[in-house]
C-alpha cells in the first residue's frame, strides 16, 4: 500500500503546529496503525529528520497510551485502541489524518503526545478505597452481589485513553469520572467513601478544565472497551445523594 499521511507536527506545547504531509510506501495491510508509523518514523530518521513523536505503551490494547485522532475519529474507524487498528481499514491510496487529542484539559506535549495527566488528578482526589477488609482470603469471602459485580467490572474496563473526552463536541470527562465513580461505589469495600469520592471527583474534573456534558454519546461511541452512556446517568443519581448528605457550609 501506498499512502500519503497529513501528520500534526508541534516541537513543543508553546510552539505553534501544523500538518506536515509524507508519502510512505510498502505498508502491508497487517500492519498494526502504529507499526505504519513506526515504517514513517524509520524513513524520517533516515533522512536526518525529526521522527514523530507519538505514544505507545503495550501495543495490545490494553493500556490507552497510543490514543490518536485518525480522520476525525478517536482511535480511527473501528472501535478499538490505535495499536489494535489495522491497516486493512484503509484502502491503497488514501490519504489519512493522524492528529493528537483535542481538549483543553490535555495540552500537546510534542506532536502526537498529549498530557493526559488531569485524569490521574481526577483519580486521586477520590479514586480509592480505604475499608479494612483484612487479608486477601477475608476480602475475598466478602459478599458481592452478582448484579453489582458485574457492574464493577463494566466499569473497571476504562483504560483512562480518553477518547470520550476527544470524542466530546466540549471536551467533557464525564464518561471517564463516572467509570471511575461507578466502579468502587457498587462495591462493598468503596462504600465508606461513597459520598465523598463523588464529590472530590466531579469538584477536580470541573477544576482541570474539561467541558460540560453534552449527553449526545459521542463519548461512548469512541469508547474503546464499550462503557455505555447510562454510566453518566448513574453518576449523577451518586452525585445527587451525596450532595443531599453533604453537610452544609456557611
């Protein structure tokens, strides 16, 4: 295959970007997406010129590092991680779009790398559990209702790529803090937390930046491992508790 890729090129995230355009040749449609870039990236360092900066961790999908906008679309036309994209997608000729995420919230570092470093804020300001629940045998004998486990474990899915908030005509992570959420609050060791956790969690996401949400599901389209849009709804029926239980200030 012969293609011709429009490349987001930025030396760094106060220097002005632009597309850069390339022609590679020789792409077997059993490339990985990124092992085209990799054959991209040979060619330029051959040339004496500056490889494309993009990330990449695990390449098996599980992970989220290697997020990219691919004509337009978070990870690119299927549903599945970039490193999971095949080249078979694309057709003998084409010309690709090959940007980084765009929101606010995850300035460019160089290129293709974004700091994607607001959702590890947002976990932490509530993203744990601390009930005593005693050795692993102990914790594990604790009963979990099969409903609520399976829910936990949708939930946990989330790799934290951030193709919800690429996705999201305002940048919004809701689909990411309600997983997140949603995740320990149904479990029975997340419970002295519950309130808590919802309210530290939303009070960071708005304080980093990202956008209202829009509930029109781009999110969960985009959404690699599948998390569904009900997950939104779910979190504010959790915010909504808590903040009837929050005390009051003043």
């Amino acid at each position: 295959m012969r293609l011709t890729l429009r490349v987001w090129r930025q030396k760094n995230a106060d220097a002005p970007g632009a597309m850069a355009t390339y022609e590679v040749d020789g792409i077997s449609k059993d490339m990985s997406f990124l092992e085209m870039l990799d054959t991209l990236n040979e060619e330029l360092i051959l040339r004496g010129e500056d490889p494309v900066a993009f990330d990449h961790d695990c390449r098996e999908g599980i992970c989220g590092a290697c997020s990219l906008v691919i004509d337009g679309d978070a990870h690119g036309p299927e549903r599945t991680t970039s490193c999971q994209l095949h080249m078979r997608a694309f057709e003998d000729g084409d010309t690709i779009d090959i940007e980084p995420w765009r929101a606010a919230a995850f300035p460019v570092v160089k290129d293709l790398v974004v700091d994607r470093s607001a959702f590890d804020r947002i976990i932490q300001a509530g993203g744990y559990i601390s009930a005593p629940t005693g050795s692993a045998p102990e914790a594990h004998a604790t009963p979990v209702p099969k409903a609520d486990a399976d829910s936990a474990f949708e939930h946990a899915e989330c790799i934290g790529c951030g193709a919800c908030v690429a996705a999201c005509p305002n940048g919004s992570a809701m689909l990411f803090t309600s997983a997140k959420v949603n995740h320990l609050n149904v479990l029975p060791q997340g419970a002295p937390e519950r309130e808590t956790r919802v309210l530290d969690m939303v009070r960071v996401m708005d304080e980093e930046g990202f956008g209202g949400c829009t509930l029109t599901g781009e999110c969960a389209t985009a959404c690699p491992k599948g998390i569904p849009l009900p997950s939104i709804a779910a979190m504010n029926k959790e915010w909504l508790r808590a903040t009837r239980k929050a005390p009051r200030r003043g």
